[in-house]
C-alpha cells in the first residue's frame, strides 16, 4: 500500500500541488483504510473518486490535495469541513496539524468516519451528523472552512463562521462546479474564482438532526 501511496503522491504533484507539508500528508494517509468495507475492490490510490455507500463517494487525491493547498493549513488552525464522507479529507487535514470539526448529514457515515478516525490515531477530529448549510456555531469561528458538496450559492451561515482573515474552499453551482475561493476581511468577503470541478451536491437538511449522531 506504501508503493501505492507514494505512485499517488507522485500523479498528484505531476498534477501541480507543489506544497511538500501536503504531498506529506497525503503520503502518510492511509487513504484504502477510509473506504468502507464492501467497497474495497476499488483501487484507492487510483486518482479518480471511489463510492462509499449511500449514493456517495470519497474524493479523488488530486482534489484533496489540491483544496488542501489552497486552506493553507498551518498547525492548530481550527478547520471547519462540510461533508465527512469516509473521514479521509477531515484525516489529511489533522496531520497537517489542524484542529478538525466535520459535518456530514448521513449518520451512518458520520459513524463510519468517527470510528476510522478513532482507529487510525486521529481522535482529536471532532465528527457530528448534521445539516452543514448551519455550520457548527458552537465552535465559531474558524481560520478556514472547506466544504467538500457543491451548493448552489455560498451559505451564510458558513461565511458568518469564519474569521476575520479566513478562508473558505468550496465547489458552486449545479452539475459542473466552479472551486470558489473566499476571503474574509472585515466585512468584505472577496470571491476567487478557481478551477471545475465535480462534487456530490450539497442537500439542504440534515438526515441526522435532532437524535443524530454526534461524536467526542
Ligand atoms: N470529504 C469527503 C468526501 C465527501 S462526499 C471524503 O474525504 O471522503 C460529500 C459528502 O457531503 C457526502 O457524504 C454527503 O452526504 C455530504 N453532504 C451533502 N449535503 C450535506 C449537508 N447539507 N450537510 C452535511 N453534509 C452533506
């Protein structure tokens, strides 16, 4: 698997992420160990996305990397991530030395993912189902934010959450998404456009409210 990793790795940096604290990180991630049993036959350092159940799937390296990249995430900065999915974005983020907090609207993958997490030594990530588009007020405000669904417009409430100076990575719009850079600065929020990309939209309400799941 560490051949595999470090073939990833490499197709990734080809792809242009130059950051080496990232190539890092994702060359010690074990990506296999996120994808829930059941989908194992997939080739997980291939760089495509792989399903995870639920009609949903796990990222493909190049992108993680690349939205990873452009956080900027420095150690002890307090990460706010959109859509959990299998754990492995919210992983890559906590060996950067980020303090995670992660929002996924499936509990039984909010499970899935707390319990990978747990096992593979991250347990500082903290993982609740949820409706992200609320964000997670209670642990406001954040240095950055990465949302890993596409919704159709910027949530307000995330952009309430972020710092003064933050960040928010997030894909926008319907079928083919344009990667949207957000900077907040006072009361000015400056939009960058970035590349196309591909994600799971982003469902308003959370499955998971009210008896959800919530971990640590
Ligand atoms: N970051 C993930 C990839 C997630 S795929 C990984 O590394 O594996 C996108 C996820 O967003 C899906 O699991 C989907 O259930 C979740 N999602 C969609 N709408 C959401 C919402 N409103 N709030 C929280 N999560 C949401």
């Amino acid at each position: 698997m560490e051949a595999q990793r470090k073939a990833m790795v490499a197709v990734v940096q080809a792809y242009g992420v130059t950051d080496e604290r990232v190539l890092a990180a994702m060359g010690t991630v074990r990506r296999h160990r996120y994808i829930p049993e059941g989908h194992r036959g997939h080739d997980a350092y291939g760089d495509h996305p792989c399903p995870i159940g639920h009609g949903q799937t796990i990222s493909q390296p190049f992108i993680v990397a690349y939205m990873t990249q452009r956080i900027e995430v420095t150690p002890g900065m307090k990460v706010l991530e959109i859509g959990t999915g299998s754990g492995y974005q919210a992983a890559v983020l906590a060996e950067l030395g980020a303090a995670v907090f992660s929002i996924e609207r499936i509990p039984e993958l909010a499970a899935h993912a707390t319990a990978i997490l747990m096992d593979e030594g991250y347990s500082g990530v903290k993982v609740k189902s949820g409706d992200g588009y609320k964000g997670w007020p209670e642990h406001a405000p954040f240095d950055a934010i990465v949302v890993t669904c596409a919704p159709a417009e910027i949530p307000e409430a995330l952009k309430r959450q972020l710092k003064d100076g933050g960040r928010m990575v997030l894909p926008v719009g319907a079928g083919v998404q344009q990667l949207v850079i957000l900077e907040k600065s006072g009361d000015t929020f400056t939009e960058i456009p970035d590349i196309l990309v591909r994600f799971v939209p982003m469902v308003p309400g959370g499955a998971g409210e009210g008896g959800g799941f919530e971990s640590n």
